[in-house]
C-alpha cells in the first residue's frame, strides 16, 4: 500500500513539512509519496524552501532520519486554456480551470487501489483549498483523508523559519513583519503542530450517484448531477 501526501500550496510551502512532520513523527504514518498542487510561483517557493539543499524537505529528512530518495516530490501545476502555467489564480476562468484540475487530480489518485490519500487543504489560496474539500467529497473513499495544519505558538505560521518540529532543545526563528521583525529563540517542548481531520461527505459512497458522475470530466456536469439528485430527493418539512 502506498501513502501519498498531497498537497496545496502557494507562497508559504512549509505546510507540507508541517503535514510532514506530523503524520510520520506523531501519527507513524509511513509516506511514499509527496504531491504538490501550485502555481508557478508557488513552484518557485518550492524549490528554493523545500526542495533547495537547505530546504526544509531536506532538513527533515535529516532531523528523522529519513532517506529524500525514499520521499519523492512531485509538482503538479495549473494549467490556463491554452496549457500554459499559471503565476496565480485570480479570474473567474482560472478558478474554473483550477477547480476542474484538481478534481481530475484527486479522481486519478483514487482511481488506484494501492494509494491511500492524506490531502492538506491547508496551503494556498483559500479557494484551493475548498476546490480540495470538494474533489475529496466527489472521490475519496473510506481511507482518505482531509486535513488541515495548526501551528502554535502562531506567530510561527508566517516564519519564513519554520517548516517543521526539529529534533532539537531549543531553534532560532523569524517572526513579525517590517520594523516589528525579530529573531526569537523556542523551545521546542512549547511548540505544537496539530494536523486537525476536517469532515466530508464521501459521497462516493453512494454507488448510484458515484455511478452517475464518475465518468464526467466537466465539472459543471458533475455539480448538475448532484444537485438534480439531491433536488429530487428533497424531503418537505411537514
């Protein structure tokens, strides 16, 4: 059985360090795989703070003994019309392409019985991380879940420094903006990083309805299907 990890991201790709850390550290979850949904800008923060020799992957693979080659990372990028990469998402049709990319990204990794799923919606814009919600409620079975990283003290949330719980006493990290930007030792033992499961309806559950929407590739269709169907069994108070 392989465990993948996917992922949104935007300009702050620390989330999936964060994820990271706690399935394999606190949870024991073995992962095989990392996938990252982005933009081309977010591609950029990746390389350079994730994937860099200096990047958080790296150093904590170190920090747990890990071996990178056993933990591939994968970047999956937005695609316009046209099938040039995205900087951003900002237009109603971006949104659209964005949503119907993830939802086709989320079906195909179902689609195969040895994955497991743990998608992070906690990186991105927000409207990534609803598209993921939704991908999930169209196509995650049982297994599968949804999640959502909590950083406390959260001040470490917006640190360019923190990617990760490291395996030591005491860390050095950057917190604030502008003139209110400091460097502040921690204590480790104060540092907690929840990864909260967020409820879903799995609407693949219901065969019948999966059935009819399963084969669709265009979302609009698929949201017809559903709404006609939950419109049809809609019960009247009495």
């Amino acid at each position: 059985m392989k465990n993948i990890l996917l992922c949104v991201s935007g300009m702050s790709p620390q989330v999936v360090t964060e994820t990271l850390y706690y399935l394999t550290q606190k949870q024991k979850v073995t992962i095989n795989k990392i996938i990252v949904f982005t933009t081309t800008e977010g591609k950029s923060r990746i390389e350079t703070m994730l994937r860099g020799q200096n990047g958080f992957l790296r150093r904590f693979c170190d920090s747990y003994g890990i071996d990178t080659s056993t933990l591939p990372l994968e970047i999956e990028l937005v695609t316009g019309k046209n099938g040039e990469e995205l900087p951003d998402i900002r237009t109603k049709e971006e949104n659209e392409l964005c949503l119907s990319q993830l939802v086709n990204l989320v079906k195909k990794l179902t689609s195969e019985e040895e994955n497991n799923l743990f998608a992070s919606m906690a990186g991105g814009r927000k409207t990534m991380g609803i598209f993921l919600s939704f991908a999930m409620e169209l196509f995650a079975r049982k297994n599968d879940s949804l999640t959502h990283v909590l950083i406390s003290p959260s001040e470490l949330e917006s640190s360019p420094d923190f990617g990760f719980l490291p395996n030591t006493e005491t860390f050095q990290a950057t917190t604030g903006f502008g003139e209110n930007k400091t460097l502040k030792t921690f204590y480790s033992k104060d540092i907690q990083i929840e990864v909260e499961e967020v409820p879903f309806f799995r609407m693949r559950q219901n065969k019948k309805l999966f059935d009819h929407y399963k084969g669709l590739e265009n979302i609009n269709k698929i949201r017809e299907v559903i709404q006609t169907e939950i419109d049809t069994h809609v019960v009247e108070p009495e």
